[in-house]
C-alpha cells in the first residue's frame, strides 16, 4: 500500500477539521482561501438576473466553494507547493424561502430561534474539490498560474427543531457565541445538539463537511478510493 493522497482543506473551521479527522482524515494543510463571499454572491446573482434567472442556495453554496478552492491554487503549504486534492466547503440554511447566513448578533440570532423553534429547514453544503498532485498537474506547472481540473457536489439535510426549547434556554445558548458565526444560527456538533431533534440526510452535511458526499465525489470524478486518504 503507498503512501495516502493527501488533502488540503481550503477552510479554517474547525467543525470541518473534526470531521475529516474522525473520518480518519489528518489534512495536509489548512489554508486560509481569503475570499470575500459577498462579492462573489453579489457578482452572481447579476449573472442570475442577467440570464432571467436567480441563484437558488444550492448553486450560492457550490460557487462559493468552488470559488474558496480555487483561491489557494497554486500556494505554498508550510513552504512547500501543494501536492494532492484541495477541497473548498460552504453552507448555507434555507428556512421559510429565505437563506440564513451567520447571524454574527444576538438579536438576529435570537429572532431566528424563535421562528426555527419546531419547525424545519433545509442545510446546504457545498464542496469542490480541486486535483492539484504534481503528477496531474505536468512537470511544467507552478506558480499562481496553475490551472487544476475540479468537480463539485451538494449535499442537503433538512434539520428539525424541537418545539420544546425554552426561551431560557435559547438565551442561554446565544450568551454562550456558539450561533453567531455559524450559518443558521446553531450546530449540531456541540452545544446545539440538544435542541434538534433530527436530521433528515447526512448529519455531517450539517456540520459543513458531507463525508459521503466528498467519498462520491473522489471516486466519480477522479477515480480516488475514500481509504486512500487514511492517515490517522
């Protein structure tokens, strides 16, 4: 058996590190991808409108992703050129027809609360990954200008709520600052858990990381077993 693929996650959260971690995935780097995602939304629903149409949460989540993987083509990973598959992530909860971002305020995070509270919605996770080994890149490649083959997936989960959470209880939680920057205002990995009562879909795609989906994903798109990766 060689020597694991490795992957780079073009993402700082730590719920999405912990996933790849528990899947038995230790990432070969974690960068920073920079980009400002409100001008990329913003670009794309011009695009939408321009076309007669409007960006629905399932393709905002897979652009941004995309756009998240492709921002760090061609970076240095601890001064070394990045060497294995880049996955870039988003996600984005879809409640009511409307798209619920990071609350980032109390108040904002508590009116949603109050209208989630027994309620569904649906949780969007887009992912693109980016083919960035030297072997298929060409002896040639290099630099900023390295063009890399990609492919994406999105996977959704509709996330129920349970209708018994107290207001004492929604207060408690958005003092603790765990809703404010995630999107949708609550996680199902932490202290968020026990106001959900399930989850329709894959749990990790709640967490911003389908693991079955990026399984698929390597697999059709670049021919990649999921247990190539292992390395914990």
């Amino acid at each position: 058996m060689g020597a694991p693929v490795r992957l780079y996650l073009a993402s700082t959260s730590p719920a999405r590190l912990a996933t790849l971690r528990a899947a038995g995935i230790e990432p070969a780097g974690l960068i920073s991808p920079g980009v400002d995602e409100d001008a990329v939304v913003d670009r794309l629903r011009v695009e939408r409108a321009a076309s007669g149409g409007s960006l629905t949460p399932h393709d905002m989540v897979l652009e941004l992703a995309r756009a998240k993987a492709e921002a760090v083509q061609g970076q240095l990973v601890e001064g070394e050129p990045i060497d294995g598959f880049v996955l870039g992530g988003d996600s984005a909860f879809e409640f009511d027809g409307e798209v619920y971002g990071k609350p980032h305020e109390p108040a904002v995070a508590r009116e949603r609360w109050l209208a989630m509270r027994g309620r569904s919605g649906v949780l969007h996770s887009g992912h693109w990954i980016l083919d960035h080994r030297s072997a298929s890149l060409g002896p040639d490649a290099g630099g900023s200008a390295v063009e890399c083959a990609g492919a994406g997936v999105v996977d959704s989960a509709e996330v129920h709520f349970s209708a018994s959470v107290g207001d004492h209880e929604i207060d408690a939680y958005i003092a603790t600052g765990e809703p404010l920057e995630v999107a949708g205002a609550f996680t199902i990995d932490s202290r968020g858990a026990a106001f959900i009562d399930r989850v329709s879909g894959s749990p990790s795609a709640v967490v911003g990381l389908s693991v079955p989906a990026v399984r698929s994903l390597l697999r059709d798109a670049f021919g990649v077993s999921w247990h190539e990766l292992w390395n914990r």
